[in-house]
C-alpha cells in the first residue's frame, strides 16, 4: 500500500510518498479502504506555516477527513460490518459533551491520517456515511462539515428566524450558511470579492456586504437588520475582524470563535481586544470550536439524510497528484471542498 507522510513545516518538500504493508485491525478496530479525503486550511498550517494548536507526530499521515469501505473488522469488532461506507471522525475518541485533552488525539496529528490508501480506526472512530453521496461528497463533512454544525448547534441552539453573520467563503462559513438555511434562519455574509458576492447569494444568502467597499461592515449589519443586529457570528477572521463581529452581536448573541482563533497567527500574535470587557458586560458570548464530536458528526447526517443535502466542491484531484492539490489549496482561489480521490 502507499500512503503520503509529512514533515510539520517543511513545505511540499515535506510531503512524501512512502509504500509499505496494509495494516491489521487489532480488537476493537476496524479496516477502512480509503476512497476519498479533503484538504482544509489546517493542513496549510501544519505543512506551510509548521504551526498548529495540537500536537503532529514526526512522519504522521497527514489529512483529518477521509471516507471509505471497511474491508475487515478485528476482535470484538461489532458496530460496523464488512462493506459498510464510513467516515473517519476526525476525534476518533471524542463521543460526546465538551472537548477535553482526554479526547484530543487526532487524525493526521498524534494519529495518522487518511492521505492514505488503507486505514485502522477504532469502531467508535467512525460514522456511516449517508447513502445520497458519493465518497468524494461524503469527504467533504468530517471535520469542516461538523466544525459548521458544532458552531451552529454546540452552543446556543440556532432557531428558525434567528440571523446569522457568516465573515468570507471559507469551507466552515460555507457550510454554516447552507446549514442556517436548513433551519430556516437568515444569513447576512461577508466577502471581499464581487465574483463571490453573486455565489454567496445563490448558496441561500439573504444579503452580502462587501467587505472590500465596506471596511466598517458591522454598520451595514446593523442597517440590515434595523438595528437588531444578529444572534450568531461564524468568526473565521481572526483578530482583524474579531471586534467588527463583536459590535455586529446582539445582547447575548453567541460569537463561535472557529480553530485557534480562525488559524490566524500564533496565539501570541493576537492583540489585545475588548473581548473580555464585552463578555464580562455580558454583551456577547464567545466560545471556542474545536471541531466537533461523535453526537455532532450523528445529528449533521441525519440532517443532511433528511435533506438530501450535498456539499460545495470546488475541485477534485487523484492521489498521486496529492502536493499538486496541497498547492492548489494554498493559493487560496477555491470556493468549496478541494477534495482528494482514491479511487
């Protein structure tokens, strides 16, 4: 078998193609023939940037999402059956309730990843994908689809006619506008790009400001919504736009603060901002994403069961032209899932 393995900060230098023998599932664990996985900002940060919140095992098998066919089960083994198609969560060990150190071991971070042709994941490590999409479709959710999910519904829970502020066309913000939409609530989105302005309103957005003509986007927010300003803020931005999101929350609104405060910079790197005296004031409440659990990644699918909802993809790359796709992601000109085939 082949799979890729990664040097934290070297580069596509660091990213190499190694073979060796297809692994055994030990008890508890199940054999997953790897069809499809997904490239998102946090691989940039661990190959590029050699930055990241958690911990990377030297040589790790990198990337968090990966989806394919169970060929084998070991010991003990009974949830899952022999051609069933899986999921990997990206938290093998995470099932559910508040994120813990205990629950922070991670796929292509202290564990290998799915940039890989065969994979061992405990039984509990994976979910059954839902049977209207294909691999490449169902790759796309494990950890940005559930990320969008927890942001939406780990905190306060979004209710139909509730507004929600979604900043750019990342895969998180995407993902949270089409899921608001399912629950009925409104979305305002922002954007630096025209070309984006027209794809955001067609994905189900209610309005666009663009953040490029409009620097002070939170008073076109409170335009839109008469003043009321919103009930959930999707901050991906980081510090730049951390207090703009803050002014554009209503008394009690909920900020989900998504990765290391968007992946933006290391923690040292952030300014000090009025988040805290805000918080204290009990103007907004910010909480930290980290991905989301076992429950999350349940109730997303029965949703998108329910809905037959699919995922944005931007583009699609075979295996073997994995650092080509490496590269693609990181000139940043995606819009939706940049996904990987191992077919």
């Amino acid at each position: 078998m082949k799979s890729y393995q990664i040097t934290k900060g070297a580069g596509l230098s660091g990213l190499t193609l190694r073979g060796h023998d297809v692994p055994e599932p030990g008890p508890g664990d199940v054999l997953i023939r790897v069809r499809a996985s997904a490239l998102s900002f946090r691989e940039v940060m661990i190959l590029f940037l050699g930055y990241y919140p958690l911990p990377i095992r030297p040589d790790v098998i990198p990337l968090a999402e990966g989806v394919g066919e169970v060929i084998a089960i070991g010991p003990q083994a009974t949830r899952i059956k022999v051609g069933e198609r899986v999921a990997g969560g990206v938290f093998p060990h995470w099932m559910d309730g508040p994120f813990a150190w205990d629950f922070a071991d991670q796929l292509g971070g202290t564990l290998d990843g799915m940039l890989t042709e065969y994979a061992v994941l405990p039984q509990e490590g994976v979910v059954h994908i839902p049977e209207h999409l294909s691999f490449e479709e169902a790759v796309a959710f494990p950890l940005i689809g559930v990320t969008a999910w927890n942001a939406l519904t780990g905190g306060r829970a979004l209710q139909a006619g509730d507004t929600v502020l979604t900043l750019g066309s990342g895969g998180v913000s995407l993902f949270a506008l089409q899921f608001a939409k399912l629950f009925g609530a409104r979305v305002i989105a922002t954007t630096s790009s025209k070309e984006k302005e027209e794809r955001l309103k067609t994905l189900g957005a209610d309005a666009v400001v663009n953040s490029q003509t409009t620097p002070e986007w939170h008073l076109e927010v409170r335009e839109l919504t008469q003043g009321r300003v919103v009930d959930q803020v999707i901050e991906v931005g980081g510090p730049g736009t951390l207090e703009q999101s803050i002014k554009s929350a209503r008394i009690a609104g909920e900020i989900a603060l998504i990765g290391s405060l968007a992946n933006r910079g290391r923690p040292s790197d952030i300014p000090a901002l009025n988040v805290v005296r805000a918080a204290i004031a009990g103007t907004v409440t910010t909480r930290s994403i980290a991905a989301g659990n076992r429950a999350h990644f349940l109730a997303m699918n029965h949703a998108i069961a329910a809905h037959q909802f699919k995922p944005v993809i931007d583009r699609i790359f075979p295996f073997d032209d994995a650092p080509t796709a490496y590269r693609y992601y990181q000139e940043g000109q995606h819009f939706g899932k940049v996904i990987i085939s191992h077919h």
